[in-house]
C-alpha cells in the first residue's frame, strides 16, 4: 500500500479523522506554551524592571571557616539598574566580594552582552539557562541560571568568574514572590587562606585553634532572610557611596 | 597587718619612682590612642590586608572596627608585654631597698614576725599592681571608649578572627582585668623574691626583667620541642591567657555564641599555675628570709 492509498483509508475513517486533530491541536498546544529561554529571561526581566529600588531588612549569617561572627541585622538597599549595598548600620558585618551578585537583577541589566543557551531541565523541574558573555575580557565567564518558570523567578544561580572563583546563590520566595523578590538568600563564596604570624597576634594558645590546613580553600557561605521589603519609594544615591 | 600595710604602701606611694610606671603607661596609652586617632585605618587595612581578597571593607566597616574597644585590646595586646618591667621597678625594690638603704635591720627590730613583715610587703606591691592596672584600664579602656565610640569587637588570631556584639564584650573585659592583675602579681611575687637576695634594688629589677624577657621570648616561639617540653612550664605561657576572655565559640552555622568563652578549663588551668607560682615564689621568700641573717 503507497502513501496515497493510506491518505484515502485515513479520510474515510472516522476516528482517525478525530484522532489526527486532536494529536494537531495537542501538538499546536504544547508549541504555543513551549517558551525559549530567551523568552522566559525576557518575562523576568520585565518583573523585575517593576522594582526600581527597595530597601530591605534581613538578619544576616556568616559562615566562614575562620570567623566566629553573630548574627547581624543588615539593611540591603538597591537601586536600578545595579546599585546595591548591604549594610551592617550598627554593628560589623563581613561582606563577600561579589555579594552584588546577591541582586539577580544586575544579571538582567545587558542581556544583549551574553550569548543565551537553553541547557534543558534540572530534575527538580527548574529550567537551566547559561549566559555566555560576548566580551573575551569579562570578569564573568558564565552564569548559570535555574529558572522557575511558573512563577517567573531565578531560584539558583552559579556565577563562574576569572578573578574570584565561583559564586552561588540560591533563593527561597515566599511573602515577595509576587515582586520577585526572594526571602532568603544563600550567597556562597570562595574564601582564600586567613593567616597572621603570631609575633603580630601574639596569640594565647588555649589548644582550641583548628588545624590551619582544615581551614584553607574552604567555601564560605552568607545567608540574609529579609524581614520586608520597601519598593519603590525612592533612595538616595549619597547611601551607596559609603 | 593592716597597719603594717599602710605603712608599705605609704613608703612605696612616697617614692617618686613610683609614679613613673603610672607616667609610662599614660604617655604609652595617650600616643597610641593619638596614632590611631589620626591613622587607625592604616592600621586597620594592614590586618585587613590578609582577607580583603575575599571581603569587600567599606570605610564605614574600618570606622566601625575602630572602636574604643578594639583600641583597647590593641593598647592591651602591647602593653601586658610592657607592663611586668613597670611591677618589677617596685616589687623589687621593696626588701633590696630597704637592705640598701641600712633600713631592714631596723625595721626588724619592731615587734613583729618576718612573715608578717613579707607579707606586709607583698600586699603593698600587689595593691600597687592592681592600682596601676586600674590605672591602664581607665585610661585604655574608657578613654578608648570615649574617644573612639563603641561597637562590636574583632580579634585577629593567627588562624580565625573573633567577633562578639558590643552588649557582650565589657564583662570580659573585667574579667580579663582580673587575670591581668594575677598574672602581674606573678611577676611581682617573683620581684619580690630576688628582692630578697639582693642589697641593692637594681639587681632584682634587672634579673626579673630578664627573666620575663627570656621567658617570653620562649612562649612566643613556635618550636616543637619547646612547645612540649618548656612552654607549658613557663608563666609567661600562662600570662596571656587573659586574651582567653575574647576567644569565643560559635554554633554549627559559625555564629558567635554570646556570652561564651572558648576554652574556659584552659584560662583556669592557666590561673592556677599563676597562683600556684605567685605560692612557691613568696613561699620562697618567706622560707629564706626567715633564715637569712640581716647584715644592713
């Protein structure tokens, strides 16, 4: 039997007339809903170009191998389109370098400065989508980014560097989910060996200093649960030049 | 007792000598604070120095980090090194004085023991130690407090820097005061002792600096077989345990457990040899000055 003759069976049959639309309209279905990546990054960005500046407050963990530090109550402030500043405004707080990355907007800022790729699906279902960066002589040599594609958010990123290492971020959403804006937030970092001579510090040795090799090439972690989020109502640039 | 220690304290307060140590640690205290008034930041970027590759340090950070506190643990760091010659001048000038000056003999002719004699003394130099260390804690710790503000304290070790919250850090300062004043009382006790051998007051003041200078040195070398086998027999290792008060411990998420100390046992461990030279040297002193016989 040719092609021909099995176009004429399949006509005159009557489920395979309904069966042949209903796969064409699944299949129209599916395509319609399928979003690129740079569609999905497209959506993202419009979200989150809602937010202009905010100012919010968070209680913040440092978890380094070689600092003891309490919890912190910081103020994290940005304003579009990639200022941002964590602040310790009355205590002592140790920054990361990097932690502007803790802002996913600045990702967002110049699209057209990364080749996207569409690297498929992680098996919790989040969307993974590289960023590759036209400029040979950028810092960032790729930006790996797992996308909730539902609620149009980054729940991950992992931000690979030439001078710094690689950075990780993962955010939960709960209260500002609406805003894209996360609640916590696990900035993950690489640190380089700490070491004094003694002669400076001129140390007690109580028998509780670790050994100096357990501490070394060690990554170190921040963690800000934000409390609230204040949008849009305008801050002054003099706040960032601290 | 209490007569004859009014008695000691009026001849050591009579002394110009005395207020030499209490001039030092002004002039030491004021000049440091002027520095770090005027380039605390160099300083504090040369600590930072070894971490800021992986911190970004605002200026509002190195304000906040120089605080009156940090000032004062930086004051302390140089100056309990300092400060054992400062009690040496005294303590052992307190029996070879006397000796020198044809005195002792006198004095012994009084109606009372040889004991009660030394221990008159020591209590003198002790009170005098504890004065001046109250001295240092005015001037390092609430002129830093006052010049400089408050807010949390950072202490660089070797290998980890300490962070405690400014509403957890003045009782160990306290407490460190207190180890301090023992861990003086040690070099006073031992002043005290050469003190006894000596006619002239010079001797026991050179030898105890020597001894405090050598044996420092030797607590801050990093040598195998000395750390095994000297360091924990020397009181200089156990001096500095007051830096004990400003190690603290922190939970599995590395936060700074408030009100804790790292390693408590350790500083008590480190006490109690202090105590138990402070002992065995003014036992010595008592032993042998009561069978010495008093020629001047």
């Amino acid at each position: 039997m040719n092609l021909i003759s099995m176009f004429i069976v399949f006509t005159k049959c009557r489920y395979c007339k309904f069966f042949f639309v209903t796969l064409s309209l699944l299949f129209y279905w599916a395509n319609a809903n399928a979003q690129t990546a740079e569609e999905i990054l497209k959506k993202i960005k419009t979200k989150l170009g809602k937010i202009k500046d905010y100012e919010a407050e968070g209680k913040m963990k440092t978890n380094v191998a070689f600092i003891k530090a309490p919890v912190a109550t910081v103020k994290v402030f940005y304003k579009e389109p990639d200022k941002i500043l964590i602040l310790n405004e009355t205590g002592i707080s140790f920054i990361p370098k990097g932690s502007v990355n803790i802002n996913i907007n600045n990702i967002f800022v110049n699209m057209q400065a990364f080749d996207i790729i569409d690297a498929g699906k992680d098996n919790t279902g989040l969307r993974i989508i590289k960023l590759l960066p036209k400029d040979d002589t950028a810092d960032i040599v790729l930006s790996t980014l797992y996308v909730d594609e539902k609620n149009l958010v980054v729940k991950k990123s992992k931000i690979t560097t030439k001078e710094n290492g690689t950075y990780e971020l993962e955010m939960n959403y709960s209260k500002f989910l609406e805003y894209g804006l996360p609640d916590k937030v696990i900035f993950s970092f690489n640190t380089k060996d700490y070491k004094l001579p003694k002669g400076i510090t001129l140390d007690y040795d109580d028998g509780s200093e670790k050994n100096p090799d357990k501490l070394k090439n060690k990554r170190g972690t921040v963690e800000i649960n934000y409390k609230n989020y204040i949008i849009n109502k305008g801050i002054d640039d003099k706040i960032f030049r601290r | 007792m209490w007569k004859l220690l009014k008695i000691e304290l009026f001849k050591i307060f009579k002394r110009p000598r005395t207020y030499i140590a209490f001039g030092a640690i002004a002039a030491i205290v004021f000049l440091f604070q002027i520095a770090l008034w005027f380039d605390g930041k160099t300083y504090i970027e040369l600590i930072l120095g070894n971490i800021d590759a992986s911190f970004d340090f605002s200026d509002q950070f190195k304000t906040h980090l120089l605080n009156g506190y940090f000032v004062c643990f930086a004051v302390l760091n140089i100056l309990l090194i300092q400060m054992p010659l400062l009690v040496a001048l005294i303590a052992g000038d307190v029996i070879a004085g006397e000796a020198n000056m044809g005195t002792l003999r006198l004095s012994l002719s009084k109606p009372v023991g040889r004991t009660q004699y030394l221990l008159g003394k020591f209590f003198a130099s002790t009170i005098y130690t504890v004065l001046l260390l109250l001295f240092l804690a005015i001037l390092a710790l609430f002129g830093s407090m006052l010049l400089f503000g408050i807010n949390d304290l950072v202490v660089f070790r070797s290998t980890s820097i300490h962070q405690m919250s400014q509403d957890d850090i003045f009782w160990r300062y306290l407490a460190a005061f207190g180890y301090a004043a023992v861990a003086l009382t040690t070099v006073a006790s031992l002043a005290f002792l050469l003190s006894v051998f000596a006619d002239n007051s010079i001797g026991p003041i050179i030898a105890t600096m020597s001894i405090v200078i050598v044996f420092t040195i030797l607590s801050e070398m990093n040598i195998p077989l000395y750390d095994r086998t000297i360091k924990p027999y020397l009181f200089t290792t156990h001096m500095v345990a007051w830096k004990g008060f400003f190690y603290v411990r922190s939970n599995e998420e590395g936060a700074t457990i408030k009100g804790s100390i790292e390693n408590l046992p350790a500083i008590l461990k480190s006490l109690s040899v202090l105590l138990i030279y402070i002992f065995l040297f003014v036992g010595s002193a008592i032993w042998i000055f009561r069978r010495k016989d008093i020629l001047s």
